[in-house]
C-alpha cells in the first residue's frame, strides 16, 4: 500500500530558495583573490546564482554537461556550485594541489567543457591549456582585473550582467548528477565520484541533524576545507539549510591570516584538516589568546593528533573529530559527545575524541576481515570498514575496474580503512589498508604509534611506513618533523612510546625530516615518505648489510 | 545524466537502529495508566518494537494492513508506532477525544483489523464494539493488570515474551504508508492523511535541521501533544532521530501532573498546544517556580495567545510558535527567532512570536485570493495559504470529493487557512476560511480580535464568531471564558480593543462561558459556539426583534 503524500524531487535549488527568503542575516564573506573582503546575503547569492544559470543556459551548457572549477573558496565558487547543477549540468571541482598530470587526467576522464577559474590559476592553465581538452574558460573576477591571457576566456562579471536575477528552477529528477569530485590520490590515481541531488540533499539534512545541535542558531562558520574537495564537507548545501554565514578564506590559509579572518567575522566554527589546525594553533600562542568567537572545530581528512585536540579543548573549543571520503560526500562519523560523555573528566573526554566518533544517520557501517567476514562491534576486533548508504558511492565515474574492486557482493562500499567499533557505535580508525604494518603475522597500526608520538615535546609532525623485513616480513619506521632543534633519538622514543604500547610494536628506527611531504588534501603523504625512505637500513640488518 | 551514489530506501526502520546504537543515554520515561514510572532506553525500545513486529508477523499482519491505536503517550505506543511500519503495515492513530460516532467512522473508513488499546478504553470499546468493524484487540499491559473483558482481547506483554530481540528490517519502497490519522473534525467529518515512510523520514530530518539547534544536544523532551493525533508532530521519528529522551505523560494532562513530572524529569523541552500552557503556567504561578530544567516548548495548533507567551517568556522560557495540520505532518512553520531578532527588545520580540514563523525547509507555500491568483509576501496582502511538499499530503484516504476539493489545479495543497507572510518569509495566520467574519465586505481576522482580547486581565479564554446580520452579512460575537468573578461588560471590552482595532472591527456583543467547548485536540470548537449561540440577538437588532 503506498502513502498518500506529495512527491517532490529533493533538489539543491531548493536550498538557494530556502536560504534567500528565511535568513536575511546571514553573510557570505570572501577573502577574494583580488586582495578584498566581499560580503553579500543569501538572497544576493541566489540572485546572482540565477543570473549565472542564465548565462550558461545561453551559453548552450546542457543537462549532463561537465563544467569545471578551479578555485579557492569564495562567494563565486559558491554561485558556481549552485547554479550548474540546478540546471541539470554537474559541478566538476578540480583540486589545484594535485599534480599538473592529474589534473590534465581528470579534465578529460570527466569530459570537462567549461572551466571556472580564479585569478591565481590563470598562469598554470596558460602552461597546461594545449594538453587539456578543448574547452573555454571563465575568468572568475570582474573586467577591472581582467588578465592579459593566451587562455581563449570571458570574464565572469561580465557573464553575470544584465542577466535576470529570478527564476523558477527547472524540476528534475532528484537521482540526477549534481557534482563530481575525483578522491585525493593518496594511495593511488584519483577516482571520480558522481554526486546526485538526492545523495547532497540527504547528505546535507543529516549533517545539519547530528552538528546542528552543536552549532546552535545560525552558526558563523570558516570552511577552511575547499570547495574544490568533497564540496567543502557538503557546507554549500548545509550552510543554506540551517542559515550559517560562511567566511570564506580565498587562498590565505596560514594561521595568522585564518586568525585574524576568525576574528575580525566573529568565526564560531571552523571546518578542516589537522594540518591547518596544527597552524592556527601555533598562532594562538604565540599571540596569547585564540579568536574571541572561535568554540568549535570539525577536523577530518587525516586523524587529528591527540595533543593538538588538547591544545583546543584547553582553551574551550570543542573539536569535533570526523570521518569521511571523497566516496561519503563525505560525511560518514562524528565525534560529537554525549551529554554524559560531557561530563567526564578531561582525560577520557580527550580519549573518546580520539576516535571518529558514531555513524551520521543514513550511513550504516561493517567490519569485515579478509574473507568478508563481519566482525563483531566490540572496540577489539578490527577489519576493513564498509559503509552503505544514500550518501555513499555505488561506484566510481567511468571505471568499472575501481568499482568491482571497492564494491562488495552486498552492494557495500569496502572504504580502504581499518576500524574497530565499540558497542555503542564508536568508530575508531586504525590504519588504512595500505598503511597496515605486518610483523610476524601481527599488524601494527600505524595510527597509534603515530599518536602516541606526536605527544612527545619535540615532534611537530611524524609518520610511521612499514619497511620490509627479512625475519617480521615488516617492520616500522618513525620519521619525524622536529619542532626545535631538539632531535629525540631512538631510544628516547622508544621509552616515550613503551609505556601504552607493546615492545614488538614500538619503532625500529627514528629518522628526520625538515617538511612532511603533503597530499593534494594537506594529508601527510606516506607514498612520498616510503618512496624517500625506500633504501633506509634498519639498525638490526645493519650489521647484515655490512657483512 | 544520473549520479552514481547509492539507492537506500528512506525507512522509518532506520531510526530505531539508528537510536538504539548510538544513544545509549536516552531514556523513555513513561507515566504509564497503571500508574508507575517506567523508563526504557533506545535499544530496549528497539528490542521490543522487533518482539511486536514478530508477533504481528505470526498473527498474519501483512504489508498494507490498518493498525489500529487508541492509546495515550507511553513507551508501547511508541513501540508500535516503530513495529507495524517496519514490516510494511500501515500504524492507524484513533484520537479518543472524537465522539464515539466519529470513531466508529473512522474505523470503518480505515479498515482497521486489529487495535491496540490501553487499559483507559477498554470499556468505551466494550460499548463500541458491535459498531465496530471485526477485529482483535490487544490490551496495552501486562498479565497482572488485564482487564476482564467482553472483548475478544490479547495482552500486550504476554504477545511480546519469547519473541526474538534482534532483526534486520525488511526493505520496502520509500513510498511505502506508514501511517493514518485522521483530521481533527474541527470543521467537519475527519478525513484521513495516508503518510509514507519517505514523508515521516524528511518530515523527521526537516524538523531536527530547524529546532535542533535551539533544543541542543540530545534533549529531554515532554510530548504533551499526543501520539494518538499527526504522530505528536513528528516526535517519534525525530526523536531517535537526535537522540531525545522522550518524557511521556500518558494521560495526566493536567499543570500540576505536568509541572511535576517536568520538575522530576528533568524537561528541557515542552510540545502541546495552547490550552495545555495555559494549565501549566497557572500551576507555574501558584508554585512561584517553574520547572527547573524547562527553556523551551514548541506550541501550535491553534494561535498562542500573545499574553501565554509573554508570561512563559518572562520566566526565560523561549516559545517557539509553530503551524502545522495533519496535512503537512504535521510540522510547516515555526518560530525560532534569528541571531538578530533575539536581541530586540522584548515587545518586539513578542511581536515576532505572534506570527507563526519561517516554513521548514521542504514546505514551499503561496498565498492566493478567492481567484487563485498568488498574492504578494509582503506582509499585508491575505489570502488562502496554500503548501506544496514530500511532507503535504497528495490527498485524502479513500475520499475522492475530499481531494478534489483540497488539491489545485498545479498540485498544490489548500489549508483553508488565511494568511499573509512578510517578505522575509515569516507566516502570519489571519484565520480559518470558515472563520473570518465578513461585515459590509470587509473581512474581520477573529484571530487578531481573539488575541487581544485574550490579553484583558479578566479574560481567561475567548473566541469570535459570526452573527448573521440582516446589514452587514455577520457582525462579531465576542465569548468570553472569564478568570475569576468579573465579567468584562461589552464597553469595557470595546474600549480595550479599541486601541488596536478600527470601529467596525470591534465585537457587537459579548457573552461568557463557564467552561469553553473544546475539540478532540483541545483547540475551542467554534462549531460547538455557532451551535450554542445561533439564536443570540445582537443588540441592534433588538429593537427590530421586538417590533
Ligand atoms: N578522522 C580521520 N582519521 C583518520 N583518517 C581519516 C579521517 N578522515 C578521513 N581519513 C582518511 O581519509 C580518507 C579519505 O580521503 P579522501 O577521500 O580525501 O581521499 P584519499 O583516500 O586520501 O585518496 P585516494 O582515495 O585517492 O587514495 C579515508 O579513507 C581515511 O583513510
Ligand atoms: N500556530 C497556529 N496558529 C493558529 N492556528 C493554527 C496553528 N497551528 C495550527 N492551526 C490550525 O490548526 C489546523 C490544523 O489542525 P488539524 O490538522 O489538527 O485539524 P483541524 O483543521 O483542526 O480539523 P479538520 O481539518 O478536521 O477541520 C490548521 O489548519 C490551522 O487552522
Ligand atoms: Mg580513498
Ligand atoms: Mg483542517
């Protein structure tokens, strides 16, 4: 028997519309490239969001059509994300941290026609446009600072004006293709992942859902993750829901530019990946005092080092630890505490936010062990997480290699992480797949060693990757980014780490390094580390070696 | 071109696995008809919705079924709320407030075959039952407490022992039915609002984006409105939802029972409509306090009178002032203020709370004249409110005529309210169509007169309604509850509303009730009033009926 109740199609231009009548407070403020600090409302982005759907109806993008984006965040990246695919057409953001040859890659396994750029990648596009597909550009900024440029490009202003700024949407079906996002290229070629109104819709009610509460009414939020990864963590989409203001940080991302933007909009959350935190902390001691506002943090992307999260949590900002992928639109686990969990003492609250914290509503998730086994939710037993859901990949764009390996007989998503799962819910990541550590037959999880040494006074960053052994199979490596000058040894760390882990999980050796290499994400990339450590000797086969 | 993210089903199913994992605080706090405080947690609730759903499934209750309620807020309603739509049923709320000739109608019109009843109904259904359509009841409690009966009736407790606690729900369409209710029969025979699993689902999403951040991290909620009429505005499907403690009152409806079990549950949040805070806060006045924990109540219904609001604001508490109907739900407006208009002064504040708030996201509305023209939202022009969304219904249960009536030429769904909303979105109900008073063709909003009028110290409840006038086509009566001894005279009214309205808004006349007529969901029953005083003589017209 079917219900009786209206069927609409959940459309993301129902959130522009939503937005522009119900929250005429709320700001869009960019730091734009062109060195400004722009603001405009809601209304004014839906306006202008029309005039662009305008400009590229008549422009002849189609239904289906790919138009792409090159851009930091600000309100024209954010126009962009609502007017392409309320017509129908899909939003390809492209990452300009990932290698000129991906980037080239991605243009033409997506089919790119139209890109958006800002003013900052004009040079590199001039350099790549001859191995890119054949396609025109949009300048995104006004005539005054219109580039001299080889790229064949309009002016995005100019598309803009004149244009009307109303319009009723078309309807569509909502299981139609709004956005494409290729994934980090962490462990290999990105792969991409075609989003649907329905999946950012539903995405976007569950967000608002389980951080709404946090957040409070009409929360000043800071995306510091890009819209040109993972839209943002979906902010485009749960920003007009709930009525957020969104600062928007353009290119600036160091932690005294993103101090002084906290504090100058009043910032009460801020969006990104421990990286970034790891700056903004910096800059808070050393000025003494963190942004007035500032109560709230969403880290994902990577784990977030225990001492960083009790550097905030210390001068009450509540971190919010979560879990994503590009494959999860990417909202998969939060951290955000119980009532009870509040109340416990500094040290347990700092360990429960050491996990990923419990599934968003609408994703549901398995451990499963090498023979697709599920495993039991008891905070022990580990295996690769497999999620399922409406926000959740059925597969990747174009590649039916990748989706035959990363679906499972059960229609799951096998993500590539290893986790366990407490009894009530709680995820914790242990590794990913490929980052494991096998030591005669036992893993060692490098998440925890990496934890655990972070604490250490003198590290400011580090990475633990499995070097080959000829007796364990593998065994691990410790690099580390110093904070000083002050280089703790091996036997230093060991006796650091001896005390929550086990002798045969602790390091075999220490190495150093001035800058971690960085993934496309501002993740620690362990591809570059293996590869630069690839002929490093351990202490014990030294003596082998020189036999 | 389709997204490539996965298809799951929207399922009420969902919410309870949801919940019963990640929120293992929550608690359900019953006020059960035995009389004891019972408190279950999330899982338990869980564990004994699958027991029912396998007892159903052993009794023959297939997909499409009619499962009848006739039951007061407590943890077994909830359970079978959860229970028969999971498998496929279709849970069929009875308001026991309707007169017996209304339920048995509804009955009948549903087709019910089988009720669930709490011990309070036994004898009513024992009268009822030859009028009644065939079917089996199940008495709401456990063997030490069931009633001899004439009834061919089962023990709830005694279905549920020894039934499996765990199960993977079966997977339906989204647009499965899950529910009936029937309107309050405010304006005439109630028709039935068939809801699907998809409308509760967004229905429960829609309300946690816009009132969780008011309600905070998982709240402790009183639902006064009852489960038995529109699923108690959503709350058992948005309460897993957020992870809400649920405090039900069963059927002590009174203020002092609901103050005191505010008080010993620690209440942060209250739902119900106006007549119910009217007893509350006259208890809150004797008592000097309020309950300690309460912030929050969400009201609707019917209008708040603006004197109920300021008296609970006062005590900082924050009334959110909500529209809905069993059409939309029931949730379609709501009042939480914006950051900016929390910091006006507190007239103007209560100003705002008059109005019936912002639409929840998902609910489009216009406002059309009697030509179905859509009329500007600019605050002033009125009009019939019509509602377009997956939460309205598409039409009536099995009554064509109904439907014909309610749904317009482009689909959307007339609400027979009058209203205007302002520019940025905010609703103000003006009146019923049915209610508006037309003098010398102008129309008279009974609301705007009812509210002030309500805010005369004398004056503890009121309602206008519409004499015929042999002049003016209907002229204003104006019904008066008094609040102690003094009666209001007629001048003394007029001159009071005087200050707000123009001459020939004012009542004709006025009378005084000892006790108001009210409906099955404690709304003042005009239909009732018109009844009583259909031969009253408005006093000009006195003299013309003595000649
Ligand atoms: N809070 C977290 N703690 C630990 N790891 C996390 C966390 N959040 C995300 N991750 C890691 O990031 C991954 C998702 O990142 P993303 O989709 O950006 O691409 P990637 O996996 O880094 O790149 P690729 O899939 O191309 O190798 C997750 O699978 C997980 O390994
Ligand atoms: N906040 C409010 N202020 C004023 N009126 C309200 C409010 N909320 C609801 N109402 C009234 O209640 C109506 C919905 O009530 P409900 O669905 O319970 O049945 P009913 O309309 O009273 O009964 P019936 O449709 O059978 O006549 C709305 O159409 C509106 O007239
Ligand atoms: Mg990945
Ligand atoms: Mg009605």
């Amino acid at each position: 028997m079917d219900g009786l109740m209206m069927h609409r199609p959940l459309l993301q231009s129902g959130l522009l519309d939503f937005a522009a009548e119900s929250f005429p407070e709320a700001r869009i403020v960019s730091r734009r490239v062109e060195g400004d600090l722009h603001r405009q409302s809601w209304a004014q982005t839906r306006a202008r969001a029309v005039q662009l759907s305008f400009a590229l109806e008549g422009w002849g993008v189609a239904p289906g059509d790919r138009v792409a984006t090159l851009a930091w965040n600000g309100h024209r990246h954010l126009e962009i994300y609502h007017a392409v695919p309320s017509i129908g057409a899909v939003c390809h953001t492209i990452n300009p941290r990932l290698s000129a040859d991906q980037m080239v890659f991605i243009a033409h396994h997506a089919g790119d026609r139209l890109l958006f750029t800002d003013l900052s990648f004009v040079p590199l596009l001039e350099k790549l446009q001859d191995r890119l597909p054949p396609m025109r550009y949009v300048v995104m900024t006004d005539a005054a600072h219109m580039p001299q440029t080889t790229l064949d490009a309009l002016c995005y202003e100019d598309l803009l004006a004149g244009q009307p700024t109303d319009r009723v949407w078309p309807d569509l079906p909502e299981t139609t293709a709004s956005g494409l996002c290729y994934t980090s290229g962490t462990t290999g070629d990105p792969k991409g992942v075609l989003y649907s109104h329905r999946s950012n819709m539903l995405h976007a009610l569950a967000t608002a859902a389980v951080l709404g509460p946090d957040l409070g009414p009409q929360p000043r939020i800071l995306p510091v993750v890009p819209l040109f990864h993972v839209n943002a963590w979906g902010l485009p989409f749960t920003a007009p829901l709930i009525g957020a203001s969104l600062i928007m940080p353009g290119p600036a991302l160091d932690g005294a530019s993103l101090w002084d933007l906290c504090q100058a909009e009043g910032v009460e959350s801020a969006w990104g990946v421990p990286t970034i935190w790891q700056g903004l902390f910096a800059e808070i001691q050393s000025r003494g005092a963190k942004p007035a506002n500032l109560r709230h943090i969403v880290v994902g992307g990577s784990a977030m080092p225990r001492s960083l999260t009790e550097g905030f949590e210390r001068l009450g900002i509540d971190v919010n630890h979560a879990w994503g992928m590009t494959e999860t639109s990417p909202l998969g686990s939060q951290g955000s505490l119980t009532p009870a969990q509040r109340d416990l003492p500094f040290d347990r609250r700092m360990a429960l936010k050491q996990a990923q914290g419990r599934r968003v509503f609408g994703v549901e998730m398995k451990i499963v062990d090498d023979a697709g086994t599920r495993q039991p939710h008891d905070g022990q037993a580990m295996g690769e997480l497999f999620v399922r859901g409406n926000t959740v990949a059925a597969g990747y764009h174009d590649n039916a290699g990748a989706t035959a390996r990363a679906i499972d007989a059960d229609g799951w998503f096998g993500t590539g992480d290893i986790a366990s799962i407490s009894a009530d819910g709680i995820l914790t990541l242990r590794d990913r797949a490929k980052d494991l550590i096998k030591s005669g037959g036992e893993w060692i999880s490098s998440i925890d060693v990496e934890n655990l040494a972070v604490a250490h006074p003198d590290v400011a960053q580090c990475a633990v990757i499995a070097l080959p052994h000829p007796k364990w199979d593998e065994r691990p490596l410790l690099v580390i980014k110093p904070k000083g000058a002050a280089r703790p040894g091996l036997e230093e760390m060991r006796s650091h780490l001896g005390a929550h882990l086990a002798s045969w999980q602790l390091p075999d050796d220490v190495v150093y390094v001035d800058e971690m290499p960085l993934t496309a994400t501002g993740k620690i990339s362990k591809l570059t580390l293996r590869e630069q450590f690839r002929d490093h000797v351990l202490p014990d086969l030294r003596g082998q070696a020189a036999d």
